[in-house]
C-alpha cells in the first residue's frame, strides 16, 4: 500500500505538493510553518533584473551616441571641379597630399606668374625677392578645389619634390624641396605653406639636370634623409669619350649647408669639386655602353632594390648591390620616363612607351625577367602625357594611356586636330582598352591618384601653355574615373569579343582601388 502511494507521488509531484497544503490548512492546532521561496528563485528574479537594467542602459548609450552626439562632418568630394588661372604658365609637375587633414588627398602644382592670382593671399614676387614673372606654388583641396594656400618660391623652377620626411624638431611632418634656377635649395611645409630652411645649390649655368630629385638613404648617418639629383656638368668630371652622370647628394636637414659629393655610375668618385677626371681605366658601369642617361630610377628587387637605368639605346636594370645587369630590353626609344604596377597579383611589372608617333608601342614587362606580358600599337602625339596605374583590389593594377588607337596602321603621324584620348587597361580585361576622355586643350602633366581610402580614383589634369612658352589659361582639373565609364567608348583590340560594351563597362565601374603599401 506505501508503494503505490509512493508511487503515485513521484507521477503527480504537483496534487502531492497541494494535499499537503490542504493537510496544514486543515490542522489549526498544529504548528504554524511558514513557505519560503528557494534561494533558487530569488537568484533568478536578480539576474532578470540586471539583464534589463544593462539593456536599458545599453540602448541609452546607443541614443545618445546616435541621436544626441553630432557626427564629424565629411566633406562633400565633388566629382569634377576645375580652377583656372590667366596670363599664365604651367610647370610640368603635379603632387598629392593631406594638406588639410580632411581624410582626402589634395593637389600640390606649380605655375608661373607675375603675382598670385588669389586675393587672399597677397605675397607677389618682389616680397620673396624675385623679378615679376616667378614661380608660385600652390596646394588646392582635394574634394572641391578650394586655394589652401599658394606662395612664390623661386625664379624659374629646375627641380621639386614634395613629400620630403622631415626631422620632428623642425615642426612640419613633410615639406617641398624646391631648387630655383637660378637660386638655392628651398623647403616648404607642405601643409602651411611657409619656409623651413634655404640652402644655395652648387649648380652653375651649364648644368644639365637629368633626373629630378630622389629620396636615398641617410648617406652620412645623422638621422636624416638625403636627396639625390643626377646631373651632368660641362668640361667637369668628363671621360675621354662623352661625359658621365654624376651624384649631387644634398642633406635635407634645416639648420646647416647641404654635403654633396660627385660619383660615377660605376661608383669611382669625382671629388668634392667635381674637377677631377677619370682615367681609361676607371671603374665604369655595365651601361656605359648604352647611350646617353636618360632616367635613373629605383626599382622593387629582390633583396633591396634594384636600379633601373633608361639610355637613349636601351633600358637595363641593374642589381641594386652588385651593380650588374639583371635583364636589358635592347634596341628601345623610350623617350618617357617609365612607370611601375601590377600585371599579375602582386608580382611588379613596368610599361615601356617604344617609339614615337605611329610607330609607338605601349610594352608591359615583367621587372624581375624583362619578359613582355602584353603589348599593344598606340600612336601618341608629342605632348601626350606619359602614362600612369592605380593599383586595385584584386592585387593587379589599372593602367592609363594617351594616346590615338583609330589612327593604328594610319599614315599619319602627327594629326593635330585630333586632341588627347586617354584609355584604361586592366589585366583582367587585356583585349579591351575603355576611352575615358578627349582632351583639346594642350595637357602638360597629369596624375591618377586614389583620393580617398579605398573610395575614388581619380585623374588631376594640368592643361595651358608650358614653360617656356608665351603666357596663357592654365587649368587644374579633377575628373572622378567612376563618374566617366559610363558614357566611354570600349575599344576592343581583337575581334569577336565575349563581352558586349556594356558589360565591360559593368566590369570596369565595379573595379575598387587600394593605396600602395
């Protein structure tokens, strides 16, 4: 009988629990027992309420962040902005940097002029000590194209570069380097405008400079960078057969005069005085042999870099330790300076500009073997820009070419009625070239540049008369290369393409760009 009851106990727990209320309810005279809820329970009920508590104050925060607190503005990039200035004369020179900490590249230039054409800034060329006309340099932003600020800084220009590291003690992050012809070495902020150091150059009036200046190692070790300029010099440091290039080695460091010292390719020096000559029997580089200097540029190599050597005969890149040659592209006129990007993903290759008028050929190589990875006819006029590349998202580059593809296998050379067309290229697409645009206006430089991280690319134009020519419009321009696919033309360089002209261009616009490591 106890069994069952037991039993049934454990089959109905809830009518057993309320027999036994009903049992002490029923017995007054026993003894009063009080039913105290488990610690269990009151556990639960604490952490229930601390559970909304902290969603209450959770979204608190959230509204408050979201509702309450304003959010930084970002500034409104327009797509395309242009600023002219008249009576005047354009350098062939464009830079990029945050000059305004807005988050978004701005354009550094130059140009000469009797004065500043700006209003709000009122330093003419007699306040810097220079004859009217000078050369002014100006930063403009980057989203609209506003004037941040602009400056003279020398008579005639011969040399700039910007984006020069300075020391932490001379209170700019960066600076120009600007060397006047003639006048000495000048360092500019780059953000305010104003003057860090001047030093007076070396250079005298027969000086011919054939590279512009160049960011090298801390040559005499005191922490600082140094700049590298190639020049050659009339009746100095002069081989029995034709001159060599030399090295000016200038300190950028404020506060003292520039050291500097001359030195062969081939790494014999010439003396502090650049007077001395070199024997027959001097140490010479392997590219001595092949023409007259035209760029020297440092290239990715595979341990350190590599230095890339481009002579009126030949382009030879040469082992940046040894000095030796790793490959030489042979019977080359590469009359512009050439230009790096990414063929394959992650892998460094180099476009080569062979030739000239009808006859010039847009070659792709690959840097570390020579190798050509795609090559195309694309006549160009004289004054085309060179060509430039963005690197993307996938690890490959976009190029851009000047040039005239309808005139391909034409006989004309030189048609001046047919402006400046610009083209893209990417490896993804090497059948397809997209037309972007149709310049008439006399371009003297321009750049591709990623204005904002991971956002839009976009390509500065530079247009009006050069130096030395007469007076006249100049022009900066920024044109957003996303906002120009949809209404260009796609040229396709083979026939019987896969794709139809719209769904390159759907390829193109969904192209993202990245900034350079």
């Amino acid at each position: 009988m106890t069994d069952s009851k037991d039993l049934e106990a454990e089959i109905h727990p809830l009518k057993n629990e309320n027999r036994k209320v009903q049992e002490h309810l029923g017995n007054p005279a026993g003894k009063e027992t009080s039913v105290k809820p488990p610690p269990q329970s009151r556990l639960s009920r604490c952490r229930t309420v601390a559970f909304f508590l902290s969603l209450f104050v959770c979204l608190f925060v959230v509204f408050v962040v979201s509702f309450i607190i304003p959010c930084p503005d970002r500034p409104a990039s327009q797509g395309v902005w242009r600023i002219d200035y008249k009576a005047a004369v354009a350098y062939d020179f464009l830079a990029t940097e945050d000059v305004n900490k807005d988050r978004i590249q701005d354009v550094l230039f130059l140009y000469k002029n009797t004065n500043s054409s700006r209003s709000n800034f009122s330093l003419s060329c007699a306040d810097e000590g220079f004859s009217s006309p000078c050369t002014f340099v100006a930063a403009v932003s980057g989203a609209n194209g506003t004037v941040l600020w602009e400056r003279p800084v020398a008579q005639n220009r011969a040399l700039v570069e910007c984006g020069v590291p300075q020391p932490g003690g001379s209170g700019a992050s960066s600076a120009c380097i600007i060397l006047g012809r003639p006048g000495p070495f000048i360092a500019v902020d780059s953000v305010t405008g104003e003057t860090l150091w001047s030093h007076p150059s070396s250079f005298g009036g027969n000086v011919s400079v054939l590279s512009p200046l160049l960011q090298v190692p801390d040559i005499d070790a005191d922490g600082v960078p140094d700049l590298l300029v190639i020049t050659q010099e009339e009746n100095q440091c002069r081989c029995p057969l034709r001159p060599h290039p030399l090295r000016y080695v200038a300190s950028a460091a404020p506060g003292r005069p520039p050291s500097w010292a001359c030195w062969h390719l081939g790494g014999s020096r010439c003396g502090a005085s650049g007077s001395r000559c070199c024997s027959r029997d001097s140490k010479s580089s392997p590219a001595d042999s092949s023409g007259a200097v035209r760029y020297l540029m440092n290239v990715p190599g595979k341990v350190g870099e590599d230095l890339l050597l481009v002579s009126s005969e030949a382009c030879v890149l040469l082992d940046g330790q040894e000095l030796v040659p790793r490959w030489t592209l042979g019977a080359a006129q590469v009359l512009r300076k050439p230009i790096l990007g990414y063929y394959k993903p992650d892998t460094p290759a180099m476009v080569i500009e062979n030739g000239t008028g009808s006859e010039r050929q847009i070659l792709l190589l690959d840097l570390s073997s020579g190798a050509v990875l795609w090559s195309q006819a694309l006549p160009g006029l004289s004054r085309d820009p060179r060509s430039a590349s963005l690197p993307t998202a996938d690890h490959r580059s976009a190029f851009f070419f000047w040039g005239l593809h309808a005139l391909a296998g034409a006989n004309q050379t030189e048609p001046g009625a047919a402006g400046h067309h610009l083209y893209m290229f990417h490896p993804t697409q090497p059948g397809v070239l997209l037309e972007l645009a149709n310049i008439s206006a006399p371009i003297v430089t321009f750049q591709v540049v990623l204005l904002e991280p991971s956002r839009h690319a976009a390509y500065i134009l530079l247009t009006g008369p050069a130096s030395p020519d007469p007076p006249g419009l100049v022009s900066v321009a920024k044109h957003k290369v996303r906002d120009l696919i949809p209404s260009s033309k796609v040229v396709h360089l083979a026939e019987g393409g896969p794709d139809s002209d719209q769904a390159v261009r759907d390829r193109f616009s969904r192209l993202r760009y990245r900034n350079e490591a």
